[in-house]
C-alpha cells in the first residue's frame, strides 16, 4: 500500500500523526524508514508542529518523591508526566524513571535543567565538575551523553567565604534551541563568589558534540546560595532569575537589585531584563520565573508580605510584548493559605490553570476563575520540576552517539 501514493503525499500525512505513531511507520518499508529518520523531516515535523494554530503542546512535569522520608540515604521515585489542556488529561510518559544507570552514585537524584522542543536536559546532583549531563527524548526513551565541560572548579582555602576548602561557585545550566542553525545548545555558567571576575561561561553544541568557552560581557550576578537553578527558554532565549547587591539603605543593610539574566541562545550575548515594580508596602520572600504551556509567556510568581493587610500572597505576573516593551501585568494573585496553604507556584497551563505544591507534598491544577482544584501526579513529592513540552522526533535516526533504554 505504501507505493500507492507519491512519495510527497505520504510525507504530508505522516506529519499530521502523533510522534509515536510517525515511529510506527517507519517499520512499513525502507522508503518511509529512509524518509521518516532524515534530519530534514525531523526539523519540518517539529516545525509544523510548533507553528500549528492549536499544536498539542503540553506541561512535562518531573516528580520526585522519597521512598524513605527521614532516611537520609532513601532512594528517590521519580516519575514523568504530561499535562495537556487541549485533552484536558494528565498521562504518565512510558519512561518513569530518569535512566539511573547513567547517575554516579545510587541515590544520586536527576537534576531537570529544561526541556526544549521535545528534548530534556538533565544532570546528577554529584560535585559539578564531575556531573553526568544528558540530553534525552522521553518519547523515544532516547538519550546521549554529553563530555564534560571545560572548566572545572579551582580549589580554595579558608581565605574564601565559609573556609574549609569550599570554592563557593555559582554554577548553573540552560537548555534551548538555536532555530538559525537548527541546533540544541547547553549553557554553563560558573561565577566565583569570592572575586568580581566575569564569569566562566561554556556552549555545548548538539550539532558538533563538543563544549567551547566564549568571551562575552556578563552582568554581575549572585544566586542566593542556589547552586543549579533550571531557566526558562523563550523566544530564542535563556532565562534565570538572579540578584546582585545594588546599594545600602539607611540602616546599613544591603539592597538586593532582583532582575533577570538572559542568554541569546544564537547570537549567545547576554542582557538584563527587568522584573515588575513591587508596590511600597509589599515585602519580596521569595520569586521565580513560572514555565506557560506552550512556551509562548515569560511568567514569573513573587511571594510577598503586605503590610497593610497583614497577608502573604503569590502575585503573578506575565510579560507583555516581549522584546518591545518587556512591561509587565500582574494576572492574578493567590492567598497563600489556600487550599491547606500553598508551598510553590510552579506553572501556567494556557486554559489558565494555575499549577500548585501545596504543603504536606500535593501538587494540584487549580483554576482561579471556576475555583476547581485536580490532583496532578504522585503524592507527597519532596520536589517537581516543571517545563512545557512538545513531543519530537529528535534522536530517531541511528547516530553512533545515541543510546536507548
């Protein structure tokens, strides 16, 4: 049946199937199979798929949850699934678990450092220098392993900040897409806390397997203690929520300036981006930058005091013509002692849905406008990680330097 169409209009119905049924199909013949794995028709499926009206884009949500609460040495269970507002449904991927055979150590946990058209970005939580870094497709249950990166950690004495031979780093990854040259790049950053030198910054290219260090400006940053922080990929672009340390206020305390740093994933400059004006009676805890389905917003969640209600609440905020104005409109704000009190805002569906970790573990789609609350994934999670998503059929041809599991 298959040499009863031309070979132009096999592919135009090939591309309007799911990934794993375009899998399927590469099992008719040789035609298809030599059709479905070319570079050329991966790159158009994913494409279409992105430039469709209402693609099925969907939120990938990581959870991790201890076996052994209280263990110290507990092994974690780590699940993977996929939100879809378009089907309304949460299923849970046919890989469960981050292929473990890859981590350092037993009870070494898969650390997400994003996920971007289809691919996901992870490493181990072992010393960074020596961290396991993948790039997987969990609808292919595909993975390869990157090198290690370049620059490694120097070794300090008690002359830095905390002693005891810590280098007091700040390290951190990104993941994204470089559309110009069809290629996945990762970003590592590493910034010494205890000298103002521009920070170490490395770009792993898919497309050449290889890390090389680039010279570019950095603004000056600071984490808060954080040493790996995933980002936000949009428009071309890395996103990280950092701080630097501005001026002093008439107390003598010093002023954190939030902003955050971007990352141009193809011209591979960096800028500052500002974040939304905090009213004068709001006091900051805690914010974050807040993936949307469909990677289409730049959202970000700020958790603050307000004084003159005597409350704490979650405002969050979206960015408006970005890249024109990068203005700001706060959408919506959320009581943090509702639903049994909420720990995390974590994600934005694009049905508006809100996603939450409550206190005690639960994480729930809560809908703002109709009040409705549905459980989402395991319960009891100590973390989870989320990223919107878009399956694709990267790593389906047979390159020497791609696995299975």
């Amino acid at each position: 049946m298959s040499n009863h169409f031309p070979l132009e209009i096999v592919e135009e119905i090939l591309h309007r199937l799911p990934v794993k049924s375009i899998v399927k199909c590469t099992s008719v013949c040789k035609a298809w199979n030599s059709l479905i794995t070319r570079q050329t028709f991966i790159f158009d499926n994913l494409n279409r798929t992105i430039q469709a009206p209402n693609h099925n884009s969907s939120l990938l949500f990581h959870f991790r949850k201890l076996i052994s609460p209280g263990d110290p040495c507990s092994l974690h269970q780590e699940t993977y699934s996929l939100y879809s507002s378009v089907n309304q449904q949460t299923d849970q991927l046919s890989v469960e678990r981050f292929p473990r055979s890859l981590l350092s150590e037993p009870n070494r946990y898969a650390l997400f450092v994003g996920a971007c058209n289809g691919l996901v970005c992870s490493a181990d939580f072992s010393p960074l220098e020596s961290s396991t870094i993948i790039i997987w497709n969990p609808s292919l249950r595909k993975y390869i392993v990157l090198p290690k990166p370049i620059t490694t950690r120097k070794k300090r004495g008690r002359q830095c900040l905390g002693g005891y031979g810590d280098p007091k780093y700040d390290i951190f990854f990104g993941f994204g897409f470089d559309s110009r040259n069809n290629d996945y790049k990762v970003v590592r950053l590493m910034n010494d806390r205890c000298t103002k030198d521009t920070p170490y910054v490395e770009v792993y290219s898919l497309a050449s397997h290889i890390w090389r260090s680039i010279s570019v400006t950095v603004p000056q940053y600071f984490l808060g203690g954080t040493t790996l922080i995933s980002s936000v990929f949009l428009n071309g672009a890395l996103h990280w929520l950092v701080f630097r340390y501005a001026a002093y206020d008439e107390e003598g305390c010093r002023i954190c300036y939030r902003f955050i740093l971007s990352f141009d994933v193809i011209q591979e400059t960096f800028r500052e981006l500002t974040l939304p004006q905090q009213q004068p009676d709001e006091k900051s805890f805690t914010s974050r930058l807040l993936p949307v389905e469909g990677g289409h917003l730049l959202a970000m969640v700020n958790h603050v005091y307000v004084k003159r209600r005597r409350e704490c609440v979650f405002c969050i905020w979206v960015m408006k013509d970005y890249g024109v104005t990068n203005s700001w409109t706060e959408i919506f704000r959320l009581d943090s002692g509702l639903y049994g009190g909420i720990f995390k805002v974590l994600a934005l569906t694009s049905s508006g849905k809100v996603v939450l970790m409550l206190h005690g573990g639960a994480v729930v789609l809560v809908d703002p406008i109709k009040e409705s609350v549905e459980p989402v994934g395991l319960a009891r999670v100590s973390e989870v990680f989320v990223s919107s998503f878009v399956e694709s059929l990267f790593f389906l041809n047979k390159e020497p330097d791609v696995l299975s599991f």
